[in-house]
C-alpha cells in the first residue's frame, strides 16, 4: 500500500519536509517512490505537485493526517472533488 508521507529533511532544529508518495514497508527516511512536494513550517512555505498527488490518490494512495491537513488548506480535494465524486478517508 502507498502513503502520502512526509520525509524529514534539514538541519537540527530546522526541519524541512518533502512531501513524498512511499511504500507503507518503508521507514520514514527510506526510499520513496516519487516526491510530490515540499513543506517548510518554520516559514509557512508549502509547494504541492496537484496533478500528481490526485494521480496517487485516485490509484489508491492515502495520506497520513498530517499530509492531509497540508492538502485541505492548499484545496487539493477540492479540486479532487470537482474532477470526480471520489471519497478519501
């Protein structure tokens, strides 16, 4: 199964997060199989790639809380939403 997942990147206490689609098997550092963006919350900076994740969430992909709360306040299930009648939990 596929998680939407964020991966920890940075230095001590400046965390960066890359937002990225990853096998359940793996660790949270581990290999991922593509990144699909990027969240920084010591700036409050996000960038999504929109068409990709509502590829993976349509092949079946779910996203963890974190993730989705990420998603919610960019309108990723909006759009989601718009293209198709589609429920993700």
């Amino acid at each position: 199964m596929v998680k939407l997942r964020l991966k920890r990147c940075g230095k001590k206490q400046r965390a960066v997060y890359r937002i990225v689609a990853i096998d359940v098997r793996f660790r949270r550092e581990g290999r991922d199989l593509r990144k699909v963006g990027f969240y920084d919350p010591l700036n409050n900076q996000t960038y999504l790639n929109i068409p990709v994740i509502l590829d993976f969430l349509e092949q079946g992909a779910q996203p963890t809380g974190t993730v989705q709360d990420i998603s919610k306040k960019a309108g990723v299930f909006m759009e989601c939403s718009s293209n198709q009648q589609t429920k993700f939990n």
